[in-house]
C-alpha cells in the first residue's frame, strides 16, 4: 500500500517534525502540506490524499471546520494532532482515526500511523458510515463540555464532568480532583473555564475551579475574601478579584 499525506498544522515547526516522522513510514508515497484550513480544503479537493493530519486550533479555520467543508465524500481519514487535549471526545466523536498531542513522540505516531494503515484496508462502505458519523457530529456540536478525555499511556480515559470536586491550574495543565484520584489535562485554565457550565462550575482564584454541587461551606475571611469548603474536607481560598463574583453566586438564597 503506498499512501498520499497531507499534513495541515499552522505552524512550520510542527509541520517539519510530522514530515519527518512520515519519513520513517515505507507505506508514505508522497507528503504536502498546508499553512492553515483554507489551504487544507483546497488541496482535499485538488489532490484527494489518503490521509490527512490536521491541527485543531488553527486561525480563521479551525481543523472541524475543514471537515465540515470538505464533506464526508471528500474527506479522507484523520488523525487529529494539536496541543490541546480537551478536543479530544468531539475528534473521536466525529470517527477520527487518532488524536495526538503535541509534542508527538515517535512510539505514539507509529502506532496512530498503523490505525491509518488498517483504517484504509478496511471496506470502502465502512469508511463512508464512519464520515456521515463525523458530519453528523460536527452539525450538533456539545454546547459544554460534559466529559474530560485523559490520556493515559496508550488509552484514554473518560472523567465525567459532575465527578470533577475542583478544578487547579498547574503550568499549561490542569489538575482534575475527583474524589481520590488526580488528573493531569492538558489544557490552559482561561480556555477550559469557557467551556464548563457556569450553572455547575465557578472560578474563585486564578487557579481554582471548583464543581458548586461539592461546596459544603463557605467561610467570611478578612478583607472580603472567602474560604470554600467542599465537602471532601478540601479548603481553598478565593482570590481577590473574584469575590463579587462568588458573593453574587454562593450567597444567593435562590
């Protein structure tokens, strides 16, 4: 099987990285490339490769909104590849093959690169269900999220959303307490906190997010400021700015 890849991701660095990984594939004939999704979409119509690795967040386009333009006809199988792990249920839902997070490993991209290989061995009908899944998807997109994906070796894990205590800002992770255990998440706090239900979750420090069905108490501190007690026996303390914001949420009757 000789195989035609196009690699779209818009930054040069990463694209190199996965044309040199491609290289290690015998089964890769040819690779191109594209700097963002308008260009992607142009050459899925032009030149119809076997298979595409596409970044998520991309400007203007983002990599669903590539899918959703091409069509299932058009589009071949993808593995997504991108910094950020919370896409991680929306790729699987719409049939993509992997979901690879940056940086990329050698071990990882071989293995998501043999799915490709018995993906495109399977039969042509199969392909088909799995592409009108994909569209299907991306027309009814989760308005939150409802779930976190959590890589774990060569698995992923999946937290439900209302199993989640709170929420702590690590680097450019996340930590998700639940119960006993700890996650690790890749993603940035500032973007996560856009996609959690603001009915369900609230800031109340620059690094903590905590799930409002686990608070036991909430504590008077000095200078206006509060402690929140969940009801696994947590404390954690809000930050200055975000006070109004927990008065207005916590200490409503209603």
């Amino acid at each position: 099987m000789r195989l035609s890849v196009l690699v779209v991701d818009d930054e040069p660095i990463a694209r190199e990285g996965l044309k040199l990984l491609l290289g290690r594939q015998p089964q890769v004939e040819s690779v191109s490339e594209a700097r963002n999704g308008r260009e992607a979409i142009a050459l899925i119509r032009k030149q119809r490769p076997d298979l595409v690795l596409l970044d998520v967040q991309m400007p203007r386009t983002d990599g669903f909104a590539v899918v959703d333009a091409v069509g299932a006809e058009l589009m071949p199988p993808i593995i997504f590849v991108t910094a950020h792990n919370q896409y991680a249920i929306r790729a699987f839902e719409i049939a993509a093959i992997d979901y690879l997070l940056k940086p990329v490993t050698e071990e990882r991209f071989d293995l998501a690169f043999k799915r490709a290989v018995d993906r495109l061995r399977a039969p042509h009908e199969d392909a088909t269900k799995q592409l009108m899944t994909m569209l299907d998807a991306i027309a009814n997109p989760p308005r939150q999220l409802e779930r976190f994906a959590v890589r774990s070796g060569e698995n992923t894990l999946f937290v439900p959303i209302n199993e989640v205590d709170w929420i702590e800002a690590f680097q450019n992770y996340v930590r998700l307490h639940a119960g006993p255990a700890t996650h690790l998440v890749h993603v940035p706090m500032n973007t996560l906190e856009g996609v959690l239900d603001s009915n369900r979750f609230l800031r109340i420090h620059r690094s903590y997010i905590v799930n409002i069905r686990r608070i036991a108490q909430l504590w008077s501190m000095a200078h206006g400021q509060y402690a929140v007690e969940l009801k696994s026996g947590q404390r954690l303390q809000s930050g200055r700015t975000y006070n109004e914001r927990i008065r207005r949420v916590l200490t409503n009757p209603f």
